[in-house]
C-alpha cells in the first residue's frame, strides 16, 4: 500500500498495519507522519522500542530484540532508523526476513532518507508494501508553500494576509521545519487573528529590521541614495539578504501594479506609503521591468547558491535601476 502524509491519518484511523516505512528529505513532513504511527501505536499498547541503524552491526541488535517480546507489553513497535536510504545487502537481508516473519504482535516503523531507486525494487520494500504502508514524502513545490503555511497557521488561530504569507514564504522556502517554527512564535507571542507583513515582521526579527520596509518606501520614491544606504546599512547588521530582496521585489511589485493598473489610483497598505506610490506611477514608464524582473530572479539564485556573485551587489543594481537609473547605465550582465 502507498499513502501520503495527507491520508495516513485516515488509514491509521480504520486499523494499524504490520509495518510503515516513511520515507523523504523533509524533516518536518517525516517526523509529522512518524508521530501519528507512533500515537496510534501507543493506542494500541504497543512498547515502543528505537534503533539506530549505522554499522552491519547494529542489525544483529535489532533481531535480538526483535527475538525477546516485553514482558510488560503485549505489542511492541519496533522504530528501525536507516541512516541511508540505500540499507546494504545485510539490511535488505535483515529487513526481508523481519517483515517475512509476519509476528503478530510486532509492528515496524522504518525511517529512511528519499530511497535511490535501485532500493525501491528491493525485495524488502516490495514485502513491506503488501503487509503494510509505503509513506512517501515529497519536498513542498514552492507554489504550494503559501496555501500550506495559510492553512498551518489556521490551525493556531492566525491569518496571514497575502504580503504576511509572501514574507514567510521567502524566509523559509525550503525548510518547513522553519516555517512550522516561525508560526509556532507567533503563537507563543499571542498573535491571534489578522496580521499584515510589518506586524508579522515586528515578532519574528529584530527591531531594526524595520529597515525593510523603509528600504521599500525609498525605492517607490526612487531615492536612490536613501536606498543604498539602507541596503549598506541593512548588510552591515546582518539582515538576511532574502528579507531585502522581499523588499526589493514588493516595491518592483507595487510600482508595476500602479503602471498597468491606474484606474486603481495609488493605494497603499500604509497611508504613509501614497506618496511613494504616486512618484513610482510617475516613474515607470521610463522603467524596463523585463530587466527588473531578470536582475531580481538573478538575486534570487545567488542568495538560494544556485548562482555564482555577490546577492548584496546585485540588489543594489537592482535598486539603481528601479530607481530610475536606467539599463543603458546599469546593463545586465552575462
């Protein structure tokens, strides 16, 4: 059988199978899925006992244990942790002979890495998935992220606006376990309700983070002294460079809504904010925000590794060009 964390609650619901592998590079999603087998185990009365699986070795333990029922417990759970997803020839030996066994009394919580896929045809697996479960976790497509964490932080009583979500998404993409952590504090610091960016930001940073959105007003404004400085400053604190881009993207975000959108006039989520806003509709016209957008995914990969440079110089190219500079001035390299 496979199932997805989505529906492995529904399954553990109707009856606790023989033996469960989860599976998958997403630490949080694993340790969420393994916590429900291990709960509806526990329900069961089943003894919980670990193994940590990182020398040949270590497999003569487990089918020592695996040999000895508790004398306290009529069930056992028996969490067997695959420090690879590749288990070697004794673990595929180990793990055939453990689920072929068929005891009554004994479940497997198997916990892997993503499995290669020459584990994926190892016999053991495919014994695993007729007795019992193959839970696969996914990495989360970014398009994903913002539903998921609008939906994680309903669970606490929270509701993110749209720039909120963005903020987290680009503080955490990648790292659920970051995200889950980041609402947890909003929870703790008794955020209840509606939250927009810049309250969100106030309990999840430092103060001085401020800057941000200060660095955002300047660049609307085309203040491009204003803007380096700020973007300087904001370097020299340590801020994380994905934050000043968020702020960089958002105000390319907002001057392209107020150019291709005037009927709309200038509405800011800030009333301090309209004034910025009408002299970015003033400006964009003279913009090429083909190239805005190339500098701005440019950062992007660099800040992510994927791209080789500088993220910090590039953004102030970024700002040089949003605030008017100009392409023939700042052309875009390679």
């Amino acid at each position: 059988m496979k199932l997805t964390p989505d529906n492995l609650g529904q399954q553990l619901a109707k009856r606790l199978l023989p033996a469960y592998l989860v599976s998958g590079d997403e630490p949080l999603l694993v340790q969420e899925a393994a916590d429900q087998v291990r709960a509806a185990a526990r329900s069961a009365g089943a003894e919980r006992e670990v193994h940590f699986i990182e020398r040949v070795a270590d497999w003569d333990a487990v089918r020592a244990a695996d040999a000895n029922l508790s004398l306290f417990a009529q069930r056992r759970l028996t969490e067997i942790r695959l420090a690879s997803g590749k288990p070697g020839v004794a673990g595929n030996a180990a793990l055939s002979a453990l689920l072929e066994a068929n005891a009554p009394d004994t479940h497997y919580l198997i916990l892997a890495p993503r499995l290669e896929r020459e584990a994926r045809n190892a016999p053991w697996l495919r014994t695993l998935e007729a007795r019992g479960a193959l839970v696969q976790v996914w990495p989360l497509e970014l398009a994903r992220l913002p539903a998921w964490l609008r939906a994680r932080a309903r669970a606490l009583g929270i509701e993110p606006d749209a720039d909120a979500l963005a903020l987290l998404a680009a503080r955490t993409e990648g790292n659920l376990l970051a995200a889950q952590q980041e609402l947890d504090k909003l929870a703790l610091a008794g955020v209840r309700g509606a939250i927009g960016a810049e309250a969100l930001l106030a309990v999840i940073t430092d103060s001085a983070r401020f800057d941000v959105f200060q660095l955002g007003e300047a660049l609307l404004e085309g203040a491009t002294a204003r803007a380096l400085r700020m973007l300087a400053g904001l370097r020299a604190e340590g801020t994380e460079p994905v934050l000043a881009l968020w702020a960089c993207s958002k105000a390319l975000r907002d001057t392209w809504n107020a150019h291709a959108h005037p009927e709309e006039g200038t509405r800011a989520p800030w009333q301090r904010q309209a004034a910025a806003l009408e002299k970015a509709r003033r400006r964009a016209p003279r913009l090429q925000f083909r190239a805005l957008l190339t500098r701005a995914a440019r950062t992007d990969r660099m800040i992510k590794g994927r791209l080789a440079g500088d993220p910090w110089d590039e953004m102030a190219l970024l700002a040089l060009q949003l605030c008017g500079g100009g392409p023939g001035r700042f052309a875009l390299a390679g």
